[in-house]
C-alpha cells in the first residue's frame, strides 16, 4: 500500500488552484462569463462520454432515484451551501456574482473523482503499491485545476480535501473494496456520476438550476446496484 499517488495529486490540484485563482484576478468579468459557458459546454461533454461507460440503464436509474432520495432528506446540497458561506465569511469575501464556493467545491471535486482513472489508480495503490496511474492523474488535474480555478474560484481549492479523502479511503480500503469494485461496477459507477457532472454543466451554461450534491450518494449507490444484480 502506497500513498504517495494521492498525496501527489492532492498537492497538484492545490497548486493547480492557486495559479488558476492568482491568473483570474486579471481576467475581465466578460470574459469570465463567456469562459464560464464554455466550460459548462465542455462539462456537459465530457459527462455524456462518462456516461456512455455505462452497460445497464437500469442501474444509473435506481442510483439517480434512491441518490436523489437520501440526498434530498439530508439536503447536502444545503450543508455543502452553508459550509461554503462559512467558508466566505472566514474569507471576508462574498461570491463574484457567477458561482459560489460551494458549486465551486462540488463541480471540481466530482471532475477530479468520477471515473475508472481514479477507480483503477487507487485500487493499484492500495493493493500493489503502484502509483504510476495516481501520477499520470496528478499532472492532468494540475492544468486541469488551474483552468477550473480561473473560473469558478476557491472552491476547486478546497476540492483537494475530498481528492485527498476519496482517493485515501480507497487506498486504505483496497483490499475489501477491490471484489466489489469490479470493472463492470467501476463502469456502472462513472456512468451515474457522469450524468451528475452534465447536470454540473447545464448549471454552468445558466440553462438550470439543479441541487446537484442532493444527487452526490447516487455515485456510492451503482457500485452496490451491481453486485446486487451480479448475485442473480
């Protein structure tokens, strides 16, 4: 077992953060905005590809509706928003008027944790001792956070705690995560969590207003829908 991947790419989404934020002081409000729409075109993107990963249309189903369910009794969305604003007043800075640190914080974090790159690189890490994945993530999620940053501000900043508490638990975790997250649940987990992220970009492009991290236990849920149905 090995935490050397999750430390690299907790520390590269860090410094990603902080040049994306340093770069934007500098960039116009205009130009913030329409670089906002296109970043929520390229997220609607990219979570129709994830969600394509997907084998069993019925599993993303059940994920979404019990997700949603628990999500919204518990209202995450609401404890991510109030810690968010707990977050600005420590900061003394309120939100620029496009995103607030909490959307910031859900949008970067799901980009940086849904997919088999995440799955796999930590399964290889806590099992083998093989980081080789976790560090070839690393360096995306550098360029990666600095384009986010730029445009959705500090809250991909904080992203690195969950980068660091998604990915560590796996690690830690590997040998008894690794029966269930088989490829098949792994597929099945990226496709649910990508339909959140292209409710992400409708969010970005201003087309909807949807309480996203209410749907965020979906992602935890495919997994088990999967070894569920495996056993028939």
């Amino acid at each position: 077992m090995s935490m050397a991947g999750v430390f690299a790419n907790t520390a590269t989404v860090i410094i990603g953060s902080l040049l994306g934020i340093i770069f934007r002081k500098g960039i116009p409000e205009r130009v913030t905005t329409a670089v906002m729409t296109g970043l929520g075109l390229c997220t609607i993107y990219i979570g129709i590809s994830g969600a394509l990963e997907g084998k069993n249309v019925l599993i993303a189903i059940a994920s979404i509706v019990f997700g949603s369910i628990i999500g919204t009794l518990f209202d995450i969305d609401q404890a991510i928003s109030n810690l968010g604003l707990f977050v600005e007043t420590k900061f003394q800075r309120g939100t620029d008027g496009h995103i607030s640190i909490a959307e910031g914080f859900v949008t970067a974090s799901l980009l940086f944790c849904v997919g088999a790159m995440t799955i796999n690189g930590s399964l290889n890490a806590g099992i083998f001792g093989n980081n080789s994945l976790l560090y070839t993530k690393a360096t995306l999620d550098l360029f990666s956070s600095s384009m986010l940053a730029a445009s959705l501000g500090i809250g991909v900043l904080f992203s690195a705690v969950f980068v660091f508490i998604f990915q560590g638990m796996i690690v830690l975790f590997a040998g008894f995560l690794a029966p269930v997250m088989t490829e098949a649940a792994i597929a099945e987990m990226t496709c649910t969590g990508s339909l959140i992220i292209i409710a992400i970009g409708m969010n970005l492009t201003g087309i909807t207003k949807i309480k996203v991290a209410n749907y965020l236990p979906a992602i935890a849920l495919a997994p088990a829908f999967t070894w569920i149905i495996g056993l028939f």
